[in-house]
C-alpha cells in the first residue's frame, strides 16, 4: 500500500461545504429517523414488497427538488439472472432501484454514491429500548434498526450530494447517487448497479467508524455428507469390516474436529493488513433417523470466510482445494472413513472477496478529504461482504466503504449511530466528491 499524502488543509470553499453540512444536523437527524420508518426489512422470494416504493419516492422527490435527474424503476431479472447470488423467481416487483444522477460539466471523474436501504428484522423486540422501526434521537446518537446498516449511510451521502447541489457547487465529473434494496438478502440491488452504471469510483457508506475500507472478506459454503451404518443402538459393538453398526453423528464429530484444526490453521496466518483471518465456522448439523438405531448418516454445513489475493484476486479455487484436501486426509486416517469418504459439495450463495488498490484515486482523495476535515483518513478493511464487493467485481468500479457507525452494532438489538458521525461522514463523501469529480473553473 501505497502512503497516502501528506494532510491536506481545506480550501476555502470546502471549508464553506463543510459548514454547511454542520449547520444542516438537525436535517441529518431528520432524514435518517424517516428512513428507519420505512418498513423496508429483508425479504424471502415470494414475499410482498413492504415500503421499499415509499422510502425511494420520498429520496427522489428531494434530489430531484435540487436538480438531479432521477429513475425510480424497477431492473429487468434478467440482467443479473445468470448470477449464482439470484434465486429462482426472483423478482424486483415493488422494491424500485433509485438512481439519481447531478450531471458534470464534462471532463471530469464520475463518482457513484451506493447504499442498501433494506434492514434486517428486529424480533425478538423486547430487548430494544426504543421502538425499532420509530428513529429515536438521543444521547447524542439515533436508534432504530437500520441506524449504522445502512440508513444512517445512506442519510449522509444524500444529504451530502444535496449540499453541493444547493450550493451550486459545479462538478466536472457525474455524481451519482444510487439507493437499493436486497443487500441483506441477495445483493440483487447491488448487482444490477454493477452491471447498469458506469463510474470512476464509488463510496459505500457502510459502518466502518469512518474507516476507508478497502477490502472485504468473501464466503464459501461447503457441506460435507458422512455415511455410517445403520443398525439397532442396542447391538453390540462390531467392526465394521465384520457387518458392525458405524455412527454417521461420530465421524462427522471426527471431520469437525479436523475442520477446527484447519481453522486454527488458519487464524495464525494474518495474511492481510485490514482483514481478519480467514475462519471456518460450523454451523449446522444434521444427523440420525430414530431415537433407537444408529445414525446412518450426517450432514454438516460449514460457513468459510476468506481473503482476498494479494494482487485482488479471487482464490475461491484453491481454498475449495485446501479445505477439500485437509478433509479428505483426516478421512484417510480414520479406518471407516477411509473406504467411506464424506462427501463434499459447495452450496450457492458464496460471495466472492473484493479489493481495491491502496493508491486508486477514489481512496486517496477520499482519505485526503477525511484528513483535511481533522480525522484520521485511516485505511482499513471490512471483513463482512457488501454491496461495493459487487460493484469491484461485476463492475469494475474502485469501490470503498466509507461510513458512520460501527460495524458490531450492525444488526444488534439497540442499533445506533453516532450523530457526529453522520455529520462527518456527510462533510467527508461531500468534500471527496468535490475533489474526485473536479471543480469546474
Ligand atoms: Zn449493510
């Protein structure tokens, strides 16, 4: 990585914009506590849109109100249909993609601004001291879920893009403000901009405490199926060479095990600066028929988080690889598993894991800017996956996250934001796209 500039001071109309955004606080509050009362929570195919209409139309109507030039519409399935990530009969009917686009005057950088406006679900509800789907301000913070995943985000970058429209800031480059839904779920949203918009570098606002983060860690999902033999849990123990009964519950114990030791493996090569190790975690098992005989067989599910290549790339075939072969050598040594290998296979729904160089011009300016508004401009990485990994990999458009809140409280009973949080982050994205998309004249 690349070292990042030297501090910066702000200019004197930067310093203008970022006061602006100080003074516009109270609106910061405002728009977010409206956003957490759009009932957008995730969804499963089949079920009917919630308010995702409503929470577009009212972001569309204010940046169209200062000059943008909106589409609220729902994609065509079949421009993402082909992506492992979209399942059968998969539909964006009710839940409208928004983009907003304030046209440069030419020659410059486009910046596209993307959030995720869909939430996960707040039951069980008794822990929450507040009500969950009604924005609650106080204690210097907003509460509700969706607070810092990613409404609060989501809040900043559109109040920050209005800021520079109000004050009739001229860019050269297009800046692109671009709300989704299906983050939590599939990462449909995010798919269809990867493949729709054309940027020079996007802004994720996701929870990363103001961190610029730019990389993420990408999943893997295999299941292994164990084979035993059946036979009354009564009979006495016989080898199995000799017809004896083989408990399927036993060697998938056995194979965890193995699969733990791997994970252990694992967490000792701190391959990356911003990520946390690659891990394995079980996380579900199944096993047995009837209360009497023994277990036949045994389904394990693991859920792997990986890294990304040095260079960037995708290394998914040689963890497949790595996590195939440690399985199948401890197999080897077990005289039952031997001759009766598990066997493995990788279900859908594994995201790939996403990088940007540390010297792209999205993260330097964007780190720039965060240091000359008084912060750290530090760089950092996001082991969760999100929409920007989509934006990197299907699109090729450098993508970091950049946002208010913390990653932990995401998807936390009492979810939070900071308020001046959301005000820096507002200020940041705002002076970052002055400076990426150019002043014109
Ligand atoms: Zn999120």
């Amino acid at each position: 990585v690349t070292a990042l500039a030297d501090p910066q001071s702000l200019t004197a109309l930067e310093r203008q914009v970022a006061a602006r955004v100080a003074a516009r606080r109270q609106e910061l509050v405002a728009l977010l506590c409206e956003l957490i009362g759009y009932d957008t929570r995730t969804h499963v195919v089949g079920d009917p849109p919630r308010q995702e209409v409503e929470l577009q139309t009212s972001l569309a109507r204010r940046l169209e109100r200062v000059g943008a030039d909106v589409s609220v519409a729902e994609p065509d399935v079949g421009l993402i249909a082909d992506h492992p990530l979209v399942p059968d009969h998969f539909s964006f009917a009710g839940r409208p993609q928004l983009v907003a686009r304030f046209a440069g005057a030419g020659g410059g950088r486009t910046l596209l601004l993307n959030g995720h406006v869909d939430v996960v679900d707040a039951d069980p509800q008794e822990g929450w001291l507040s009500h969950p789907f009604i924005g609650d301000a106080r204690d210097g913070a907003v509460w509700g879920r969706g607070a810092c995943d990613m409404k609060g985000g989501v809040a900043s970058m559109v109040v920050a893009a209005e800021t520079l429209a109000e004050m009739r800031i001229r860019l050269r480059g297009d800046l692109v403000v671009n709300t989704v839904t299906d983050e939590e779920s599939t990462g449909a949203g995010g798919l269809v901009s990867a493949r729709t918009l054309r940027a020079d570098g996007a802004i994720v606002p996701e929870p990363t405490s103001l961190g610029i983060a730019i990389a993420c860690r990408g999943s893997l999902l295999p299941t292994l199926t164990v084979q035993g033999r059946t036979g009354h849990a009564g009979s006495p123990p016989r080898h199995h060479d000799d017809g004896g009964n083989v408990n399927a519950i036993d060697k998938a114990i056995y194979l965890i095990d193995a699969v733990r030791r791997l994970r252990d493996d694992w967490s000792l090569h701190r391959a990356h600066p911003y990520l946390a190790p690659a891990d394995c975690v079980t996380t579900s098992i199944r096993g047995g028929d009837w209360i009497v005989s023994y277990p036949g067989s045994c389904v394990v599910n693991f859920h792997i988080e990986y890294l990304p290549a040095s260079d960037g790339s995708d290394p998914a075939a040689h963890v497949c690889a790595e996590f195939e072969d440690w399985v199948m050598r401890a197999a080897s040594a077990d005289p039952w598993l031997r001759t009766h290998p598990p066997r493995v296979q990788w279900l859908v729904g594994g995201v790939p894991p996403a990088a940007v160089a540390g010297d792209a011009a999205i993260v330097q300016l964007l780190a720039g800017a965060d240091r000359a508004l008084g912060r750290r401009g530090e760089l950092s990485g996001f082991d969760n996956w999100h929409d920007g990994a989509s934006l990197i990999v299907e699109g090729g458009i450098p993508s970091v996250c950049y946002g208010p809140g913390r990653l932990a409280v995401a998807h936390t009973v009492d979810e939070q934001v900071p308020v001046d949080d959301l005000v820096n982050c507002c200020q940041g994205i705002a002076v970052a796209a002055m400076r990426f998309c150019e002043l014109d004249g």
